[in-house]
C-alpha cells in the first residue's frame, strides 16, 4: 500500500515539471513571436530584433515592459536590404 503513494507522488512530480518546461517553453517562444513580428520579411531586422530581444534578457526587463521596450528597439532598427 505505501508503494502506491510514492507512485503517485512520483507521477504527480513530474506532471508538474512537465508543465513548468511547458510554461517557460510557451513564454520564450511568445517573446521570440514579438520581437520577430515587429521586424517584418526583412531578414537583417530580424537578426536585429532578436539581439535586442537576447539584450532586454540580458538587461532584466520585465515582460510586462517587453512589448515597449522592443518597440522602442524596433523604431531604431536599422533598414534592411529589401525595402528597395
């Protein structure tokens, strides 16, 4: 009988990491989508945006100022080689 509660208790655990990874996989891939969108077709304000997505990390912006933080980056993007 005390094997059954460590089976469940060990399922349980790794139901609940299953979800954490999912959750932290789901957020990273939202802030790639973002600063991604605002860059458009053009493949170098791409490469760009996601520096300055990897630098607002790096810096500790909170995802709450995410959206304006790579606003502002992305008004300052440089032009890219498409747009002729």
């Amino acid at each position: 009988m005390n094997l059954d509660y460590v089976v469940v208790g060990v399922v349980s655990l790794l139901a609940l990491a299953m979800h954490v990874v999912l959750f932290v996989l789901v957020r990273r891939w939202m802030d790639r989508d973002l600063a991604l969108s605002m860059a458009g077709d053009d493949p170098v304000r791409r490469a760009w945006m996601l520096e300055r997505l990897a630098q607002a990390k790096r810096e500790g912006v909170r995802r709450r100022d995410l959206q304006a933080w790579l606003e502002r980056a992305a008004a300052e993007a440089p032009a890219g080689g498409q747009g002729v």
